[in-house]
C-alpha cells in the first residue's frame, strides 16, 4: 500500500510508532490506518515477530469508531460486511440478482450513490445453497468423518467447491458433517469496523467447533482467510480464546496431503488428466506458512504441470477493493502479479483465497481453481 | 515434509546453492527469514527466488527455520515459525547459509556468539576486547568470525563433526 499510496504510513509507524502516542491519546489515532490491507505481510517480514497487522486491526477497532462511515457509504459498508445476511437473501432470487448487478445503469448509481466501484465484478450467486445441496447428500454409509466449514462463498455464490470437497473426501473414503451452526468467520466485519458482530459470531462458531473437535474430527476448510481468521484472529484481535481446538482447524489441502503422503488415504487417479496451472500464494497462506501443503498436493496430482509464482499480494483485500475509492490502489499493487500471470501464459490460475480469485480473473482473464477443485476433476468418482 | 537438501538462509549464498543443485535435479527447499517490505526490511535476492520457484524450488519467504533437531551426528529436521513444533521439514542434507550479525546468522550478547539455529560452534576470541577494532575503517575481527567446520566441510556442533550438514556463504570463519 505504501508503494502506491503515499498517505499510507506504512506498517512500522501504523503499527508500534502510532500506538505509543494513541496509547497516550486516544486523538492521535490516524484515518489512513482504513488503508491497511491486513494482508499481514508485515508480520511476515518483522525479525522480531510483532504483531504489527493485529496492532493496526485493534487500533481500527478501538479507536476508529467515531470514525464510522455515514450515510450511503456506511449502507454499503454494512452491506459488503454482512455476508449472510446479503447471501441468504440473495439466493432465492440468484438468477435476478445476478442480472441485475451486470447492468451498466445499476452499476452506475451503485458507483456514484453507493461508492462501490463500477469496474468490479460481483461473484454470481446461486440459486441452490451448497447447505440445500449437502442436506440431501446420503453421508451415512461411511464409519469416519470429517466436519467442513464451508464458508460464505462456498454456500452463497459457488457451491461447486463444496461439493468437490465432498467427492474428494468421499473417495477418501470419510463421510462428511457440517458444523451444528455456522456462521460467516467475521472478516468482513471486522474490516469494515464491526467487531462486536465478528466477536458474537466468532464465539458461535468456535462452540460447534469444540463440538466436532470432541466427537474426535477435524474442523476442514477450503478458504485461507477463513482458516487464518478463526486460528488466528479469534484470539489475537477478537479476544477469543482458541487455544483448545486451534491445531484442528485446517485447510483440506494440508489435511489431504498429510494423509495421502502418509499412505493413510488413497485416491485413484484419471490417466487421461491434463492441466497448466500457475499457483498464487495469498497472503494469508503465507503468514500460515501453508502454501507448501497446497503446491505439494497440486504436484502430486498425475498431469498437472505446475509452476509457483512468485509471491505477490493481488490487492484486492477482500471488501477493501470493491470500495469505489480503493479500486485504483488494489489495481496497481496487483499489477505485478498480474503481468506475471499473463507472461506465463496458463490454462488456469490456482489459489487457495477467493477474494484473490475475484481479482485475478478479473484483471487477467485467466480463470481459477482452487487446488480442491482440480483435484476433485482428477480423481475417478 | 521431505526433501534432498534444505537450505536455511534464502540469501546469496543460498540461492546461488540452490540454483545449483536444482539444476542437478534434486529437490531443494529454501527457508528464508526475509520478505521485501518498504519500511520493514529490505531484502536484497527478491528476485531471484521468483526464478528459484520457477524451477521447481519450494521458497518459503518470510518463515524462519527456529530449531535444527540432530540426533546422532546428523540433523534429522528443521522446525520453523511458521509451520511450528509438530510439523518438522526434513531433508538428507541441510545447508547452513544465514549469513553472519546483520542477517541473524550468528547473534552476541557482551559475552558470547553463537549461532541460533544448530547451535554450531563458533569461532570467536573468547576476550571481548579482541572482537573490534578501535579504528573505525580498519578491518573488523568480528566480521571474521563464523561457524567452525571440519576437513570435508561439515559443520561442528560440541566439537563433533555433523556429516549431513554443510555451510555456505558469510556465516563461514575465515
């Protein structure tokens, strides 16, 4: 952000130089922090291991709350953070929706009324809930099982991947159960400066996660920021203890790989499988470190050819980039990315985030998958 | 995880290490502490670790291998930050290659160098006094200072040789 926004501050004064006076002050607390991306890259380039990105995250949450958008813009802010709430209403009426979010006019007073940029484009919805879909699905022939969080994309906009989840873990030969309630992980409020919200919804999902934990199956997802959020988050800027389940939550990549290089689960895979794939670490993979799960997994796959791309953040930070007054910093931040998507000329982009996804395919062109689905395409059903 | 070489430090030494040994085909993972910045850190082989992962190595930017477990003479995994405790990176063989104050390869307080990650046994005056010269542009001893190695280059850890564990780069002794 600081390379393309020089009212940015930048990590280190954002971070421990601004809290010293803010902890003297509350007054000093400074509006361009709105400008941290949480893409935590900070935290990963401190030598000394400080939680530079909590810190900005905390203080937005402390001491920006007289700074609370009004009027429209805080509308849309309240709109792009209540996921659930958007996505169930969304739903029943997807193929509208859908419509009407494309039209040049509505895109047009949603970027001057609204401030939520004309360029951007709205994942889809779709008209049947993966939860719809996964209530219907016949789980009990199987003695060990998994529990899947699913997520608000997942359910909302693109039940696909669920369902390949579902197969892959079904060959595996592990059933699969959902959480007994679940809610959105809370990123999106808590970006846009409603922790009370994340905090409530955070506590709920971590009882069920408890629940799944003490039935003996891990809690598996295929989204990073959801993983990261719920690990780490929860308890670093939410307050939410976690320490009791933290290690059984986990993306299905690092799961899958463990078991399959371990010999503990085999799939069978499709000869006639063929696929160029670039893979994008996202932010939040690489401040988990998990990044190396997901490649692995992609190059144990028979016909993927696959090259990593140098690490690079797309910019788009979730709800940040569809705000009509970030969309030219997310832009130029992803850019080199971009270029080098297109130099290397791939069939498919793979990444393990989805708000990346929105970017890349916006900006580039070149659809992507996450790792889960190409796996799910390679394995026989 | 398993690897043929892990190489702990994504600096000069250790890219130029890896790049050779990918080209020789064999399975290379590179922990590098570092991820360029502004305002942070600055980190100098950028990029050559996007050419690094282009030819097949695993470059985990911004981890930090915390701990070598050696058991027997040998190292038998690396823990890093990132990955943590339960979840050891191993290898045949590992490549010293953190470089020497400034990078974090070796660290002092007024009595002692060591290096963190092996704990390796350093080469250093054990008088204080010796480890600097007065005069400012003068050569300085303790930028000689560095991991002690054997014969055939392996690295020495309570005066015993660790024959899959190699150095390179800066945190050599000279």
């Amino acid at each position: 952000m600081m390379e393309v926004n020089p009212d940015y501050p930048g990590p280190k004064k954002a971070g421990p130089d601004g809290e010293r006076y803010r902890l003297k002050d509350p007054a000093f607390f400074d509006y361009a922090l709105k400008y941290c991306l949480n893409c935590k890259r900070c935290e990963v380039a401190c030598p000394s291991d400080v939680h530079i990105g909590d810190m900005i995250q905390s203080a937005r949450i402390k001491y920006g709350s007289q700074a609370k958008v009004k009027g429209l813009r805080g509308v849309r802010d309240w709109a792009l953070a209540s996921t659930d709430l958007v996505g169930s209403l969304a739903s029943p009426v997807a193929p509208v929706v859908n419509e009407v979010l494309q039209l040049k006019p509505v895109k047009s007073v949603m970027h001057g009324m609204l401030g939520v940029d004309k360029h951007r484009t709205f994942p889809e919805y779709a008209s049947k809930k993966f939860v719809s879909w996964f209530l219907k699905q016949d789980q009990s022939a199987f003695d060990k099982f998994v529990t899947y969080f699913h997520g608000c994309y997942v359910n909302y906009n693109y039940p696909k991947q669920g369902q390949d989840f579902v197969k892959i873990m079904n060959a595996a030969g592990y059933g699969v159960h959902l959480l007994e309630k679940e809610k959105c992980c809370g990123v999106a409020l808590m970006s846009n400066g409603f922790a009370a919200k994340a905090r409530k919804q955070g506590a709920l999902n971590l009882n069920s996660i408890r629940k799944a934990v003490a039935a003996g199956e891990p809690v598996l997802t295929t989204s990073s920021t959801c993983t990261f959020t719920m690990r780490d988050e929860y308890p670093d800027v939410l307050g939410l203890e976690n320490a009791d389940v933290r290690d059984n939550i986990m993306l299905a990549t690092k799961w899958l790989y463990e078991k399959l290089s371990s010999g503990e689960i085999k799939l069978k895979f499709r000869k006639d499988f063929k696929m160029k794939v670039v893979y994008h670490t996202a932010c939040h993979m690489q401040k988990m470190g998990w990044q190396l799960y997901s490649i692995e997994l992609l190059r144990m796959i028979p016909g993927v050819t696959l090259t990593v791309l140098d690490q690079n953040c797309c910019g788009i930070a979730g709800t940040f980039g569809f705000k009509k007054e970030n969309y030219g910093y997310t832009q130029k931040i992803g850019s080199k990315l971009f270029e080098d998507i297109c130099t290397s000329n791939p069939e498919y982009v793979s990444t393990d985030c989805e708000t990346c996804k929105w970017q890349i395919e916006m900006s580039t062109g070149v659809p992507v998958l996450n790792p889960i689905e190409i796996l799910a395409a390679a394995i026989e059903a | 995880m398993k690897f043929d070489v892990i190489i702990i430090g994504g600096g000069w030494a250790g890219c130029t290490e890896a790049e050779k040994l990918a080209e020789a085909g064999s399975k290379v993972c590179v922990i590098s502490e570092g991820l360029s910045l502004a305002s942070v850190r600055y980190e100098t082989p950028y990029s050559r670790h996007a050419g690094l992962q282009k030819a097949g190595v695993t470059v985990l930017r911004g981890d930090r291998a915390e701990r070598g477990i050696i058991e027997d003479g040998k190292v038998t995994g690396v823990i890093t930050r990132n990955l943590g405790e339960g979840e050891p990176l191993t290898a045949d063989r590992y490549v010293l290659a953190t470089g020497k104050f400034f990078s974090r390869g070796l660290l002092s307080d007024k009595e002692h160098i060591w290096e963190p990650v092996f704990g390796a046994d350093v080469d250093y005056d054990p008088d204080r006094t010796k480890w600097f010269s007065q005069d400012f542009e003068a050569d300085q001893p303790f930028m000689k200072f560095g991991v002690k190695t054997d014969a055939k280059g392996h690295v020495l850890v309570d005066g015993k040789s660790i024959v899959n564990l190699t150095a390179v780069g800066d945190i050599c002794n000279e």
